[in-house]
C-alpha cells in the first residue's frame, strides 16, 4: 500500500506535519542546482537532475524507515535507474547515484548488483517501486546537448571526453551543494554562510599599502618597477599569466594586486590563492587578512584553527563557508585544489562550482607535483577556457610554461609573460651561489661554526642530526620529526638569537626552504634540485644589507649521509650541469635550463597519471563514455596517505594533549584539529619500531607516544639509545 504523504526528511521530536515534503526538497533543490550551473548546463538538465536525485525516496519501504522500522532502504540508484531509462545523457545518472557515496566507476556489464559500481548497483533498482513520483514531479525534456560550451564537440575524442569528465563533476558538485544547504536550511533552520568582499575596496586597501612602501633603496626601487611591470598588463586577457620575480622582490602583494584588478575587470567572483607548502599559507593568509580584515579571507587547509576565532558566529560560519567555498577571497593549499577537482567524494567535490569564475593564483608554480602533472595543467586548461576562470602562475624559478605547456596536451592556452623585462633580476641577488664539490661533514661542521651564525639544509633526517650532533656551541636543530609546537617554538628562538646577534648554527632539513623569514649570513644547502638551492638561498642576507653573504651547494663525502631516492639524484645531476654551464646559477637562464631538462628526463612519469587512464569501454547509456571516477580518485591523492599519525605526549605537554585526546575520544572534530600541533607523521616502518618496544599507546584509534624516552624536544622523535622495552 502507497503512503499518502510522501517526505524527504524528518525533525527530532516533532510529528509529521513538521516534516519535509519530498516534493519540496527535490524541487528546492532543483532550483538551486539550476542556479548554480546556469553557466554551463541547460535548465531541462539541471531541473531534472534536481528532481530526480531523491526519486528513491519515495519507495513505500523509504517511508516506513522514516516512520521508525528498523531497515535499510537505498535511495540513490532509483533516480540514477529513471535517468538511464529516459535516454539522457548518462553523466547525470553518476551524479544521482553518487550524491551520497561519491561519483562511482562505470565497472562492467558483467557486474553483480553486489558490486559499488554505476553498472553493479543498476540492478539493485530492478525491484523498487518509486513510481509515485509520477503524481507529484514533472519531468522536462532534454532535447539538446545539456553542457552548452563547457564541452567543445570539435575537438579530438580524448579532449572531448575529459571536458565531459569535468562537466560531470562540476554538475555532481551542484547537486551535491544544493541537497546540503536544502537540507542544512530544514533540519537545522537557515544558518549563516558565505565571506563576501567589494573587490573594489580590496583594491583601494592593497594601493594603499603599497603607496606605504619608500623606493629609496636599489632593492626597493626594482621591486617597484616589477610591480609596475606586471600592473601595466592589467587590461590584456590571457588564460595563464605568468609572474617570474625573484625572492623578496614583493610576489604576494604583487600578485593579489593584479588579480583584483582583473577580477574587477572580469567581473570575477572569486580570487584562489593556492599554496603548495602548509608552512607559508598561514603567514600569506595574515598578510591578506591585515590588509583585507580578518572576515574577509577564508582560509582552509589542515593546520588552521576554528577556535583561535574568538567570535563564535564568525567561527561557525567560517566552518560552514569552507565546506563549499562560498567565499570572496580563499587561502588554500594544492592538496585541497586539486583533490577538490580529481576527487569523487561529495567533500571534496562540493566545492568545485564555485571555482569557476575565478582568478586562480598559484605560488611556487613549478612545484606541481611532479606524477600529477599533467592533470592538473590540463584541469587549469579547462577552467580557464570552459568556466570563465584566470590563471597566475608565480614563482622565483619559472620553467618555460609557454613550451610545457604544449607537451601536456594544453597547447590552446594563451600564455602571457608579465615580467619580460628580467634586468633588474640581479640587483636581488643578495649572496653569491658558489659549488664546493664534496665535504666531509666535520668539514661541513667546522665552516658553518666559524661563521656568526649560519644555516645548513640537509636532505635527509639522518643528515640533520648527525652534523647537530658534530656543531660545537649554540644550535639548533629542524625536522619534520619534530610536532609543530616544538619547530614553532624553535623558530622563535632561531629569531631572538638572531636579534641578539648570538654566534650559533641552525641545522634543517628542508621544511625551511619556504615561509620561514629568517637571514642568516652563510648558508649550505646539501645539493637537491636547483629550485631548492635558490629557496634556500633566500633565507641568506634576506634583506639585502650585509656583505660578503654565500650560499654554499655542496655533497657529502659520506656515501651513507647521501640521498639513496632516484629522483633526489636526478635534481642532484642536473643542478650540477647549471654549475658547470653558468656562472650565475640564479639567472632566468639557468633555470629555464635546469627546468628544461629535469622535465624532458621525467616526461613519462609526469603523464602517467593522465586522466585517459580513467576511461573505459564500458558505457550505461547513449553517450558511449564511461569512467572510473572512484579509482582515479583513490590514485589521485597528494598526500602519502600510507604515513602514520603519532601524537605526542611531553611532560611540558601533558596535560593539555592527554584532555585534547580524551575529547577526540568522545568524538570531538575541534580537539582533533588542535592535536595536529603536537604530532608528527611516520612511515610504517617507523612506527612499528616503537610499537614493537611499547613505546606507542592508543586511545579509541588515537596512538599516542607514551613514554617521553623516545622523543627530544631538541631534535624530535628518537628511535635509538633506548636501553629497555617497555611494557
């Protein structure tokens, strides 16, 4: 027997005359998915998209769940089922069926209805019964193809896919949007959401900073002119723009300078900045939030803190604000852009709509991680070209993107270089790059002591510690062994001994290479890719008002001390042809070099993760494309998700870790976040060294380093020199 009424969502307490109609919820979200896509999609799709994602929920079993019987009802594949049936185009039938459990993989015919796949879980909806949809929705026709020109039919059969790919999932993306903020809106009552700036007040704010700035100075004055430079392109469209500009010579307000500018131009409603390294987002973001104001900026990666915002409605709406990006001006990191395009999970792809219509700045351009290359240039190719966004591309070692950019498949990006006037580049080199070949590390030791104070960047851990345990006097010493709270700390006293004018050496590995603003008079950095040489190098005479400051590369004598990893010997060999070829090995010269051959010797691996590894033969319905969304997704993660979290407990830190990790038992997400600071990540192998001796406790899936033996607030975790188990 058919209910009488049929509803979406109940309310705690309440009898069902409180409830949601189904009708009304699949309509709300009808509405709000036709809104956001109006861009790129016809209504008839987006309308029946909206209406059909809870079509399962009006199997009579649904409502009695609903009604309190204890069963377990699968909504999701019906509308998918009802979509494939009518013969639309099938990526609205992988939204539908992901909108819960994430954009799926086609799988096979073959495919029991056991299996997660689109083709698997089709079988399921043979026996449902949803058709009391039909007295209460109105299905439209989709009579043309619905992607309008986010999808060029033109192009080669490749292209053609991985832009109907990427319409997929910035569909997925508005329906998923949509049914959270219907949902939210009902259950939870209408909550305040969304960070919205007057880019043209942003703009008078940052002119009038930087009206602040003297040039009275060599420095000084050839900032201003790259400023310029790059300021005097504001009217010219292009896809990507390029900023090449050396270190210290003011990317960051140049660079949000100009994307306000063509923002406003543009009639943008968004600027992405995005940030390769944790360790620098949060000192751009303060910039940005000084000149701006606090609420103007959301901020999303995974070392920001909800509860250092002392307002808890601006906390809470922050929170909510970055789980769609519904923000003027976002600080984010590479790991969340991307994941946020080449994900499947509702989460993560929730976001995605509201990066179109973007000027999209990405610091350290060259650091795209080197397997997911070619995805994420072609992801910047079609946001750029198909959903009305722009691109910065920004570093002080730019590659030659006007040719790479060819080689990945982008070939109809338009490149515009806005710093092509390089000859104020040398008035930054604050410090002469010099290549001592090998050195034994009580050689090493010995020069880094003699100098007032100095910096050594190791490439490995082991390294770190060994020369720290070699230098004499006062020192210092960096690893991501360490938990946050303890680098933190380290670096405030590295700046008060700087200050202070102390005679001491601080040994790194190469977590400080960017966003630490520190300067020492002599630095070694051991030899690693020519980017890392020169970001280091910008830690020596930071300011430009010593003399006689060097930047030492150089290799160890010790076979064991050297990196082992090909790829560290493939940087190592090529920055080792710059010294031989070039004098400056910091000129825009011998970068393009270095940057020439390191991507020609690894071209293979940077295609390999190509989307077209995606595709599949199989297909449920007229278009013929299949794709393994979840399987790219679960491929396509930046983040070695194999590395251990261990907390770790200090007598200084006891009590408030030990209160954090009980609240993190009691399901606390705030107390999770805080615990962040206080741990470290360790490879399996690491990590089953302590657990082997005892040294490792767990509370409800939390482990946590028990015996205060095992780590050094000095030099981090410590796996050695540790007579007895413990049990």
């Amino acid at each position: 027997m058919y209910p009488q009424f049929f509803y979406a969502h109940t309310l705690e307490g309440e009898n069902e005359k409180q409830w949601q109609p189904l009708k009304d919820h699949v309509e709300n979200v009808a509405k709000l998915v036709k809104k956001f896509s109006a861009p790129w999609c016809t209504a008839e799709y987006a309308d029946n998209l909206g209406l059909l994602h809870d079509v399962g929920k009006y199997q009579p079993d649904f409502q009695r769940r609903l009604h309190g019987e204890k069963m377990s009802v699968e909504h999701s594949i019906a509308g998918a089922k009802k979509w494939i049936e009518m013969k639309w185009p099938e990526s609205g039938a992988y939204c539908i069926a992901g909108h819960h459990s994430g954009l799926p993989d086609i799988g096979n015919k073959t495919d029991s209805e056991e299996e997660p796949t689109l083709l698997g879980r089709i079988k399921r909806a043979a026996a449902q019964d949803y058709s009391g949809y039909k007295n209460e929705l109105s299905l439209k026709q989709i009579s043309t193809f619905p992607a309008k020109d986010a999808v060029c039919m033109n192009s080669a059969i490749e292209n053609i896919k991985k832009e109907y790919a990427f319409w997929t999932r910035m569909m997925f993306s508005c329906l998923t949007d949509a049914d959270y903020l219907d949902t939210e809106a009902f259950c939870s009552g209408r909550k305040e959401r969304g960070i919205y700036t007057d880019f043209m007040a942003c703009r008078d704010l940052i002119n009038q900073r930087i009206a602040q700035f003297q040039a009275d100075t060599p420095v000084k004055r050839a900032r201003e002119a790259l400023r310029s430079q790059v300021m005097s392109h504001t009217d010219e469209k292009a896809d990507i723009y390029l900023i090449n500009m050396p270190t210290g010579s003011g990317k960051t307000l140049t660079s949000m300078q100009f994307a306000l500018e063509r923002a406003i131009c543009t009639n943008k409603k968004h600027i992405i900045y995005v940030i390769p390294y944790t360790s620098i987002i949060e000192q751009n973001a303060k910039v940005f939030k000084d000149i701006f104001g606090v609420d103007s900026v959301l901020e999303h990666h995974c070392n920001f803190d909800y509860e250092s915002i002392k307002d808890p409605v601006t906390r809470e709406k922050l929170k909510r604000t970055a789980e769609n990006w519904d923000a003027s001006i976002i600080v984010t990191t590479n790991v969340q852009f991307f994941e946020s395009i080449y994900g499947n999970r509702s989460s993560e792809l929730r976001k995605l709509h509201n990066i179109a219509d973007s000027i999209i700045i990405f610091d350290e351009a060259h650091m795209f991680p080197s397997l997911y290359f070619q995805p994420c240039l072609e992801a910047i190719q079609i946001l750029t070209q198909r959903y009305h966004c722009e691109a910065v591309f920004m570093t002080a070692t730019m590659p030659n993107f006007h040719t790479w950019m060819n080689e990945f498949g982008c070939s109809s990006v338009k490149t515009l270089d806005l710093t092509e006037d390089k000859s104020s580049f040398p008035i930054f080199d604050r410090c002469k790059i010099e290549f001592l070949g090998q050195l034994s590390s009580e050689k090493l030791a010995g020069f880094a002591a003699d100098a007032e104070n100095s910096l050594i960047v190791l490439n490995s851990r082991k390294a770190a510690r060994q020369i720290y345990q070699l230098l004499p006097g006062k020192k210092y010493h960096l690893s991501t062994y360490m938990t946050h709270d303890d680098r933190s700390r380290v670096i405030a006293e590295v700046r008060n001994s700087l200050v202070k004018r102390e005679h001491f050496c601080l040994v790194s590995t190469s977590l400080i290479e960017a966003g630490v603003d520190l300067d020492f008079n002599i630095v070694f950095r051991e030899l690693a890719g020519l980017d890392n040489l020169l970001q280091t190098a910008g830690r020596c005479n930071r300011e430009g008002k010593k003399r006689n400051c060097k930047t030492y590369a150089f290799e160890f004598e010790e076979e064991d001390l050297r990196p082992k990893s090909n790829d560290f010997l493939i940087k190592q060999s090529f920055c080792r042809e710059v010294f031989q070829k070039y004098d400056n090995a910091a000129s825009p010269i011998a970068i393009e070099f270095y940057f020439n051959r390191l991507y020609a010797y690894t071209l293979e691996s940077r295609k390999s993760m190509d989307f077209k590894t995606a595709f599949s033969p199989a297909s449920c319905g007229i278009d013929g494309f299949g794709f393994n969304y979840a399987r790219y997704a679960r491929d396509f993660r930046l983040i070695d998700e194999n590395l251990q979290p261990l907390v770790i407990v200090t007598e200084e830190n006891k009590k408030t870790v030990m209160a954090l990790l009980k609240a993190v038992s009691y399901g606390g997400m705030v107390a999770m976040r805080q615990l962040q600071k206080y741990s470290i990540s360790l490879r399996p192998y690491e990590f089953e060294q302590l657990n082997k001796v005892g040294a490792v406790c767990d509370e409800k899936g939390i482990h946590y380093l028990s015996c205060t033996r095992y780590y050094s607030r000095e030099i981090g975790i410590l796996f050695e020199n540790n007579e007895a188990s413990i049990w």
